[in-house]
C-alpha cells in the first residue's frame, strides 16, 4: 500500500490518513505537501531564527496587502507591473498604508523612533519583498548556522536599524519615506567581511572591495533605494561580524545573547503593533481620501 509522508514530523502513514498518527497534524494535499517541503529543505531545519523572520516579513506584507484589497486598491505589484499590468495590478502599496506598519518618512524617526526597527519588516510591493527575501534566505540559512541562532538574529535586527539611522541621518531635512529589510540584508553581506578579517583570512579585501561594488551598482539599476540604509547596514554587519567572529564562547554570555534575541524579536511585534496605532497614517489616510 502507498504511503504518505507527513512534512511536519517526517513519519510515514497510510494513503488514507487524513492526520498524522504521530504529531495529530492534518496531513497537507500533494500540492501543498511538496512546496512545504521545499521550504523545509530550502530553509534547513537548523535554521529557525530564519524562518521566524521570513514569517515576520511575510505576515507584515500580507496584513498591507488585506488593507489595500480593503480599499479597493490592486494588487501592488512594484517593478512588475508594466508587465503584468493587464492583471490590475498597481505600483506599491499607499503611503498611509504603508505607515499603518511601520514605514519611516518625516520626522516619524524622531517623534515614533521604533519605527527605526518596525520599517526593517515593511515592503512596498511583491517585487520589492520577492528580491530582498531572496537574499535574506539564501544568505541568511548558512549565516545563522554559522554564526548561531542568537547572533544571526541581532546580526539582522540591528544591522537594519542602524542602517535606517544612517538613512535617517543623510538624507535629513527632507526624510522620504522608506522601509524594507534590505539594509538588513546588506549587514548579512557585511557580516562576511568582519568574520573573515576576524580569522585574519586575506580573502576579506577582495570580498568587501567586490561587495560594495555590488551595493552601489545595485543602487543604479534599481534607481529608487534607500543607499544610505545599504552602506548603513553593510557597513554595521562588517562591524558585528568581525566583534562574533573573534568572541570567546563563555556560557554567560551566551545565555545574554539568547535573551537579547528573544527581546529583538518581541520587540519587532511591538513596534508593528505602535505603528498601527499611531496618528501618523490615519492622518496621511484622510488626504489621500480628499483624491480618491
């Protein structure tokens, strides 16, 4: 008899199973079998840290998307929409929305400073979240089993915070709004550079010298990002990873380590949470309902 493997806790069971007999999961459809094991295989099982980021990330993008169906917006397609145009789809998700959870702009990063953290989890489009989470998962799996759950997670968190108070910094007065986990990415590139001149390993010239290049040659094609966040963060990664590149393994401080991951991580629900309750969008909201 054929048999069926459940993709959560990998036991086989009997082709007519509707529930795992092991874990009392309900056992998914062929289609949704499969992509949930790419995910897994993709991801690793050793990478958990990613996988609640990559969860993070995508749960902010679909509660804007909801919003925006809400409103009678399309699709926010980003880069993708002249070719896919005829579908209904529009550029990026609207200003108020985008504030709604967490997007920096004005003075929002001085007057409602979390957002410095919350704007890391927030994208303007499908295309703007498919390249950077491209990025983060390729990169991020082999980091953190590298670097360790604790140290990935604060590599990311704070490589993308810093990166938005260098952004905040250049571009002032005039702060546009802006958000997305690409400075945070950028710190994972960074990351690179510091643990290989933590080990004193000559490769880590070329390695910056060729990473650069790319952040600013990304910049151009790409035309409207955010580079001060881009060489913010990567210049923040190449920082933190050359400080855990050369950190001696004491228990204490690797249980401090844990703690402030796990503080990092609730504190990403916390600041998304702020920013939906903050003036600031239902203000920009109503001006745009004067155009609607």
């Amino acid at each position: 008899m054929a048999a069926r493997l459940c993709p959560y806790c990998r036991e086989l069971n009997s082709v007519g199973e509707k529930r795992c007999f092991r874990c009392g999961r309900r056992l998914p459809g062929p289609g949704l079998g499969r992509s949930i094991r790419f995910v897994q295989e993709a991801l690793g099982a050793d990478a958990p840290v990613t996988r609640v980021l990559l969860f993070l990330e995508l749960l902010v993008f679909a509660l804007c998307t909801v919003v925006e169906l809400a409103m009678g917006h399309g699709f926010p397609l980003g880069d993708l929409g002249p070719l896919l145009g005829r579908f209904g789809g529009q550029g990026s998700f609207s200003t108020s929305t985008l504030l709604r959870f967490g997007a920096l702009g004005g003075e929002l990063g001085h007057t409602e400073p979390w957002r410095l953290l919350s704007a890391v989890f927030v994208h303007a489009s499908f295309f703007h979240i498919a390249m950077n989470l491209w990025v983060f998962t390729v990169l991020g799996r082999d980091l953190e089993r590298s670097l360790g759950s604790a140290r990935f997670a604060l590599l990311f968190l704070l490589s993308g915070v810093l990166g938005f108070v260098v952004s905040e910094w250049w571009y002032a007065p005039f702060h546009p709004v802006t958000m997305g986990a690409s400075g945070a990415v950028f710190g994972e590139i960074g990351a690179g550079v510091g643990i290989l001149r933590a080990r004193k390993d000559r490769a880590w010239k070329s390695f910056f010298w060729r990473n650069l290049i790319y952040a600013l040659l990304l910049s151009v094609v790409m035309g409207n990002v955010n580079t001060a966040a881009h060489l913010g963060g990567f210049a923040a990664g190449i920082g933190l990873g050359f400080v855990f590149g050369r950190e001696r393994p004491w228990a204490r401080l690797k249980t401090m380590l844990v703690v402030a991951a796990a503080a990092g991580l609730v504190s990403v629900v916390a600041s998304v949470g702020l920013s939906m309750h903050s003036l600031a969008w239902q203000e920009v909201r109503a001006r745009e309902l004067r155009y609607e």
